[in-house]
C-alpha cells in the first residue's frame, strides 16, 4: 500500500476535489483505494456522498480515537457504494485532534503509527490522504506518514508562494528524520482557465522548475466539477462525458504509469473487470 498525501497550505486549490476523483478513478481502473480524510472540515466525505449513521451520539467515525487512543484505524475503515473504493470519513471531532496531538511528544509519527497495520494488512494499494488547509499538527503528521506528496496547484500567481512553501515543509519533514523517504509525488494544477493567458503564463513558469514532476493532465476549471460535491457525486457520476471527468480519468491513468514498473506484479492484479 502506498501512502500518498494530497497536500497544500492553501486552501481552495483543488485538493479534496482531486482527493475524490483522483481516488474514483483510480477504483474504475481497478485499485484497491482508501480515502483518509483529515480535514475537520469533512469536505471530502461529504462530497462522496457518505452519510454517516447519527443514532448513536457517542459513535465516532473519523481517525480522532486511533490518532489520540489505541482504536485500531482498520475499525474505521468504511466501505463506499464505489467498488473498490472505501473511506474512513471524517466529522468534526477531528478538530480536537489538532489541539490534543500537539500536546504529546511524538506528534509528528502518530499517524505513521496508526496507519502501519493497516499497510500490514495489505487490503489496498492506495491510499490517499486529504489534509487541511493549514500547517497544523494534522496536515505534518500527514506529510510524515506519507511515501509520497501529490500537490494541486491553483493557475494563479498567488499559488507559486505556496508552492515554495509547501516543497519547503517536506524538506523539513524529511530533515527532521520523521521520515526521511518522502518527497514530492508530482504537482498538478487546477481550475486552469483556457481563455486566459495568466493560467498558461503560471503552467509554464512550474513546469520550467519543476519539469516532469508536473503532470500533463491538467484540470481545467468547469462548473460541473465546482457543483458535484454538492450532490455528493464524484465528476465521473455527475458528468461522465464531460471535461472534468476526462481530466481526472487522465490523471488516473498518468498517475499510473508513474507508479507501474514493468518489475511490480500488483499491476495486473485488479483489472477493472474483477
Ligand atoms: P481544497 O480542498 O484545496 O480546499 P477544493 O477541492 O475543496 O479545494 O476546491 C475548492 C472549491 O473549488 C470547491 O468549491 C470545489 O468544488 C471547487 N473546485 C475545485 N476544483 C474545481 C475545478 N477544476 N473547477 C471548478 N471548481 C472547482
Ligand atoms: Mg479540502
């Protein structure tokens, strides 16, 4: 199983929506996907339509106990009405978690930790992890816990800062020996608007830095994308002709081929047809 967080200090640039369709499409073609959400905004989950039993008040589903107690994560571990896709959702307590972690020692390995049997137990292949949009205890627990960093990027001026920012954090991740493996996955960008020069003129300036890190999908800005969250359907099911549907299949599938070997058997594994 690999761990791939889905990461960047800035809010509204496209990481629950890539959280969401990335992992969608990825179970289409097949993989075993876990969708970690750690936002206590709980964006993600809503947005997959996940609804949560509310008969009983002290029921949890979120990470909180397995981050601040000993509940297993595997507990929390939900199914979705997506094959091959299951969530552990998140709800408002996780807020707590922010405060309560940052009170003990080994903050920065805790979801390392909590998430190691679950990478014993070898039920997925991916799983993703939707941070919030802070440098809080959840999002550097997150990026320790990561084998790798997606990063979506906004087609702004303004998303460059944050850019330099986040890479810088991982640096620091890595530095600090919590996890010396990590590093950044690839960046993608978001809501690129075709009719303006400014979105070519930022492309361009990341690609000339960071090269083939980008990727070659890019998302472009449309309505329906902006709209599906609020009918809890990812873009494939809201509107599966359209380009936001094409875009994020595409992601899928380069995001593949960044991680298919010609040595790694788990490849054919899971076809779409199982
Ligand atoms: P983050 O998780 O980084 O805060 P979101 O994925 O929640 O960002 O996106 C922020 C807002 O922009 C949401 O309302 C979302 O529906 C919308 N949005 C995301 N991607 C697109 C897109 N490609 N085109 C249009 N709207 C989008
Ligand atoms: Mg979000």
């Amino acid at each position: 199983m690999k761990i791939i967080a889905i990461a960047n200090q800035k809010g509204g640039v496209g990481k629950t929506t890539t959280s969401i369709n990335l992992s969608v499409c990825l179970a289409e073609l097949g993989k075993r996907v876990l969708l970690i959400d750690l936002d206590p905004q709980a964006n993600a989950t809503s947005g997959l339509g996940v609804e949560l039993p509310d008969d009983d008040e002290d029921a949890s589903f979120s990470l909180y106990h397995p981050l601040i107690g000993d509940v297993p994560a595997l507990d929390k571990v939900m199914p979705t009405r997506i094959e091959n896709l299951s969530i552990i959702p998140s709800e408002m307590n996780l807020a707590g978690t922010e405060i309560e972690l940052a009170r003990t020692d080994n903050h920065l390995t805790r979801l390392q930790e909590v998430l190691a049997p679950l990478r014993e137990a070898d039920q997925f292949d991916y799983c993703f992890l939707d941070t919030p949009p802070s440098l809080g205890v959840l999002m550097t627990t997150s990026l320790a816990a990561s084998d790798e960093v997606l990063i979506p990027l906004q087609c702004e001026w303004f998303g460059l800062e944050g850019l330099a920012k986040i890479v810088g954090v991982i640096e620091q991740i890595r530095d600090s020996g919590a996890n010396p493996n990590t590093g950044v996955e690839g960046i993608v960008m978001t809501m690129f608007d075709s009719r303006t020069n400014l979105a070519r003129q930022v492309t361009d300036e990341v690609r000339a830095h960071f090269e083939e890190q980008v990727y070659n999908t890019v998302i472009p800005r449309s309505i329906r994308l902006g709209e599906s969250p609020s009918f809890g359907l990812p873009i494939i099911e809201h509107d599966p002709r359209g380009p936001g549907a094409n875009a994020y299949r595409s992601l899928a599938k380069e995001f593949l081929a960044r991680h298919t070997t010609t040595s790694d058997p788990s490849t054919e594994e899971h076809s779409a047809t199982d």
